[in-house]
C-alpha cells in the first residue's frame, strides 16, 4: 500500500515537470512568434495588403483591443444604410404597412461595417452595393450570359442546297443576317403584318456571324460579323480561327425582355424559331417540310447553349446560373 502512494506520487511530481516543461516551452514559442512579428512589422507596414486592410476595419491591424466599440453609429457609419433607412420611411408612408425599418432585429453598432475593395483594383464599395439585386451591372452581366445562344450554319446551309435546291452566296448570307436582326427583336416576315414587339424593348437583341476565316469575314457585311482579329488577344484569336476553320456560327442574343419574363431556357428556343424565320424570309422558303428540318437544325444540330440543366432538385432549364460551364464564362 505504502509503495504504491509512493509511485504515484512520484508518477504526479514527473507529471507536473513534464506539463512545466511544456508550458514554458509553449509561452517561448509564443514569444518567439511574436517577437518575429515585430521584427517585420515594419516592412508589413509597407505592403498595400497593410494598408487595405487599415481602410477596410478603420483601425491597426495588428491591434489587439478595438477602441472603438459601441461607438461607431451602428447603420450610419454606412451612407448607404442611412439612404435605406430614408427610402424604408418614404415607402411605409406610401403603401401604409412598415417596410426596412432598422429599429427591429439585431442592433447595428458592435462591430465595424466593412466595405469591399474590388479584386485588382483600388475602389471601395460598401457591401450592399455588390448585392445582386442592388446591382445593375450584376444583373445585365447575368443576363448577357442567360440570353446567348451560338448556333452553327453550315447544316443550314447545306440543307438549303441539297433540299430546297437554293444557292448560298455571300449576297443571300448578308440578307439573312439583316433579316435575323430584325426577327431577332420579334419582327415579323413571313407572317406579314401579325403582332410584332415594340423595338426599344428589344433594342438590345442582336446576331452577328463568326468565323475563322477571313475570306469568309471579308465577303460578309461587317455590321454583323465578329472580328476576331479585334476581339481576342493574338494567341487566342490564332487559336479560335483554327478551331472554327471555314465554318461559320451565328451568336445570337435574344432581349433581355426575354429571358426576364421566362428564363435562361427560352433563349435557344426564341433563337431557333426567328433564325427560321429570317431563313424563311431571306430565301424565300415554303413548305413544312423544308421548314421543320431548318427548326429541328437550330434546336438541336451544333447549338452552343452557355449553361446545361440543373439537376432536377434545382428544376432550372439551361443558360442558367448554376448550369454555367468553366471555360464558356
């Protein structure tokens, strides 16, 4: 009995000395640390990151307590929260039930409302500004990438020659590029005068052709042609003309009207349909048979949609945020 409360005293007096040990070892870990810090703060203090981050908080960095708790204003440290607080008032007024009132929820005021700096750049924003509703910018950048539709020719146009017999020139090609431009935004053709669209509604709808060759871009106008050459950096462009080789693709981007009422899915099918009509219009067609054939082309023959389905959880058709493939965007 005696030598066992002796070994466990001993096994306590080696615990303790090994925990002493490790502590100590630990608090000059920790000291080295931050005597290292020191050592380079000086050249931190130097670095834009330092700086950034002083403008973002409002306060040093490396500083440990915030003197400035509780004092900062809560919403109006932020110009951006006081024109809500301004705006929520005007529209309670208005419709006669409490809108964005900041006197409910959690208290504004513990902590500093930091602002963004745009990646690669020196602007500051406040964070509201880069929400997607507040957003204009956001929000046509989105729906540029809904409403694009690319749509290869060369099965149209050998359709044309082999089933209804009609000769593809450059003269035909730059009339069906006109006609699309003006089916693009609802115009009608072939149904003569039915119900067309208002154009400044749809006045940012457009098609323009793309190729890799410049014989084929030089015969065609160059209102509705894109120019590689111009548009791509030199490698890229090299790369792009010889993927597409002599073939030729429309880009088609439907109005924004479009994809706003229905969505991303509807922008391959409001481009197939008036690509068939400005080919019905521009060369004259007739017959369902020729017709369907040209639709059932531009639907599903060599069309570049920007975005593939959702999973079915998700229940969103394709050109939609989500289904956007790396490399396309």
């Amino acid at each position: 009995m005696m030598l066992e409360k002796s070994n466990e005293k001993k096994r306590t007096k080696l615990y303790e000395k090994e925990k002493g040990q490790i502590e100590a070892k630990t608090r000059e870990y920790v000291r080295e640390l931050t005597s290292v810090a020191r050592r380079f703060l000086p050249i931190e203090k130097e670095r834009s990151l330092y700086s950034s981050l002083e403008t973002v908080f409002g306060a040093e960095p490396f500083e440990l307590q915030d003197p400035k708790m509780y004092k900062r204003g809560g919403y109006k440290q932020v110009g951006r929260k006081q024109e809500f607080v301004r705006l929520g008032r005007q529209v309670a007024i208005e419709r006669g039930i409490p809108a964005y009132n900041r006197a409910v929820g959690i208290p504004l005021g513990q902590r500093q409302l930091e602002p963004y700096i745009i990646s690669g750049t020196d602007i500051i924003v406040d964070q509201d500004d880069t929400h997607h509703v507040n957003n204009p910018a956001i929000q046509q950048m989105v729906d540029d990438i809904k409403r694009t539709t690319i749509i290869n020719l060369d099965i149209a146009h050998r359709l044309l020659q082999v089933r209804a017999g009609k000769e593809v020139t450059p003269e035909t090609t730059n009339l069906y590029l006109e006609t699309l431009n003006h089916t693009i935004g609802g115009g009608a053709v072939a149904q003569e005068h039915l119900s067309e669209i208002n154009p400044l509604l749809v006045k940012d709808s457009y098609a323009k052709a793309i190729t890799g060759s410049d014989e084929v871009k030089d015969s065609l106008d160059r209102r509705f042609v894109i120019d590689i050459d111009k548009q791509f950096h030199p490698t890229r462009a090299k790369q792009l003309k010889e993927a597409l080789g002599d073939s030729v693709w429309v880009v088609l981007r439907v109005p924004t009207i479009a994809i706003r009422m229905a969505d991303g899915d509807v922008a391959a099918r409001w481009a197939a349909m008036q690509n068939t009509m400005a080919f019905t219009g521009s060369y004259g067609l007739s017959g369902e048979h020729i017709v369907s054939d040209l639709a059932f082309s531009f639907k599903h023959a060599r069309v570049v949609r920007m975005g593939n389905k959702l999973w079915y959880q998700r229940a969103r058709g394709t050109n939609e945020p989500g289904g956007f493939i790396d490399g396309f965007i």
